[in-house]
C-alpha cells in the first residue's frame, strides 16, 4: 500500500460516521476515489428480500464524492457536499460488498463536480448513480 | 337509526401505535441510524438523536452528509408508507397485528442539498407527500436542528409504489 494510500485510509478511519458503516478505501488517484462497504445485515432496508437500504449506499457514495474532491490536484484544504442526486437502477444483490467509484471531474475556484457510480459484484450493472457539486475550500496562498 | 359509538381513545391511539412501530420496526437500517418517530394524529416527525457515529468531520464537528441524506431518505419513506397505510388501517382494511403488511415503496431518485452543516444535536425532518399515483409518489422533506426555520438540509425523491 502507498503512502497515500495508508493516509487516506487513516482519514477514512478518523470519520465515525464511514467508520461505522465499514468503509475501506480501495483505490485512489488525482481526482478519482473508490472505496467499499462490505454487506452488513444493519443496514437492510427490507428484511423480505435482504436488500441494503438506500440510505446506506448514499453515504457510501457521498463518502466516495467527497473523497475524490479531497485528491483532486488542487489540493483542496477541505469540502462539504452541496447537493448530490442519486438514481437507484436495481436493488443491490443481498450479501454483497458495494463499491462506489467518484470522478471529481471538474472544479472551479469555490465548486467541485462529482459524478459516482455504485456497483455490487457485477459490475456490468451498476445499482445506482449519482451526481454532486460540493465546495472547495482552497489551502492559503 | 343508530349512530355506532366512537371507539375509546385508548383502543385508537394503541391500533395507530402498534401500526407505525410495525412500520418502522420492518427497516433494520433505521434502527441503525438510531432515528425514530414522532406522530401527532396522522402527522410525523422523524427524530435523529446525536450519536458520535453520526459524525463526518470531526474536525468542525458536523454531521456525516450520508447521515443526514439516509435520515432524510428513511423520514421519506416512512411518510409514504405510512400515510397509504393510515387511510387502509382507519377504514378497518388493515389491521396492525395482521401477518402480511404492505411492502414498502422503492426509492428511484433521491436528490438532497445540504443547506447548512449539520451540527451535532438532534435533528428533525418532516415529510410531505406532493404526488401519489397508483405507480410514481414524490416527496419532499426538509430537516432541522435547534431552529425550524431554518433547515440544515432537504429533498426530494420520486418512488416506485408497491404493487396493491
């Protein structure tokens, strides 16, 4: 694992929130993050089918979003979503790890563009997707 | 003709309490969240009692903006299910203790904004339904902390109705 690596998933570790829900960092680069949660039976939305609730895959992705603004190569000293618009495609398959991937892809002086994707084991079909604008704080000149 | 005598206040209250615990009992992730709800008559109130592993920043400290959108998202739901359930269990169509209850809708879309960040408090959030078909509802629903006026978050999400 890369230094950056190891950093990032010290930062994961020190959010409580991505902490309880069992967030690892997977990947990341300039820009771009992934990052997983593994099944957990807490966090069913209907106990019929086994399905994971909404709720839990919107903070993973958030979670990922605001990752990928953090590495983008301005170096943002810190960022807070402003909006994000999820599409749920299909229920995610019940006993598998999710995994969001997010693309900062643009950023301006104040704002940061996020699009993100969430994917269970099948990757071809992805559960949701998502798009965000967070707010960029620049480090001090 | 003879009017049939109102129920006794406490047979009502215990039917609707059973109904909205069984509702949202049937969500593990909402006892995760640690959230519950308040009811006045038919009207809801989603509570989200500050808990440490609420939080995203600790720096600042403020709430986990997945938190706060999975809050907003189960308050939303909630008021769906709930206010198609009201209308069934008050006419006798449904009764709270029966084995099959409704199946909950599907959230197709969800799109919050953060207006303002979350401290760490309690937070509320009330829904409204704008438009329920027979196959598409949308909702809104907007969440605050110490101040009603001011909301630290809102939404709307558009849901797949169960099938009747």
């Amino acid at each position: 694992m890369t230094d950056k690596m190891t950093q990032a998933q010290a930062m994961m570790q020190s959010l409580p929130h991505a902490r309880s829900l069992g967030m690892i960092v997977t990947a990341m680069s300039a820009g771009q993050a992934t990052i997983t949660m593994p099944y957990d039976p807490r966090l069913i939305g209907d106990p019929a089918t086994g399905v994971l609730h909404g709720g839990a895959i919107s903070a993973l992705m958030d979670t990922a979003s605001g990752a990928a603004v953090m590495c983008h190569p301005s170096a943002p000293a810190a960022t807070a979503t402003l909006d994000l618009r999820i599409d749920y495609m299909r229920p995610a398959t019940p006993g598998q790890a999710i995994t969001a991937r997010a693309v900062c892809h643009h950023v301006t002086r104040t704002v940061a563009f996020v699009r993100v994707t969430a994917t269970d084991a099948d990757e071809s079909r992805p559960v949701a997707m998502g798009t965000g604008t967070f707010t960029l704080e620049r480090p001090p000149a | 003709m003879t009017r049939k005598p109102p129920e006794p206040i406490e047979v009502v209250k215990s039917r609707r309490e059973a109904a909205l615990a069984r509702l949202v009992a049937g969500v593990p992730y909402i006892g995760f969240l640690g959230a519950g709800f308040d009811r006045r008559g038919d009207e809801l109130t989603a509570v989200l009692p500050f808990h440490p592993s609420l939080i995203g920043n600790p720096a600042i400290p403020a709430l986990h903006g997945g938190a706060t959108a999975a809050f907003l998202e189960v308050a939303a739901i909630i008021e769906l299910a709930w206010s198609s359930l009201w209308q069934d269990m008050e006419e006798g169509r449904i009764d709270p203790a029966a084995e099959t209850f409704p199946a909950l809708p599907k959230t197709i879309t969800f799109t919050v904004d953060y207006l303002r960040s979350g401290l760490p408090r309690d937070a509320y959030a009330r829904a409204m339904v704008t438009r329920r078909g027979r196959r598409f509802a949308t909702v809104q629903v907007e969440a605050w902390q110490d101040n009603r006026a001011k909301p630290f978050a809102q939404a709307t999400a558009h849901f797949l109705m169960p099938e009747p």
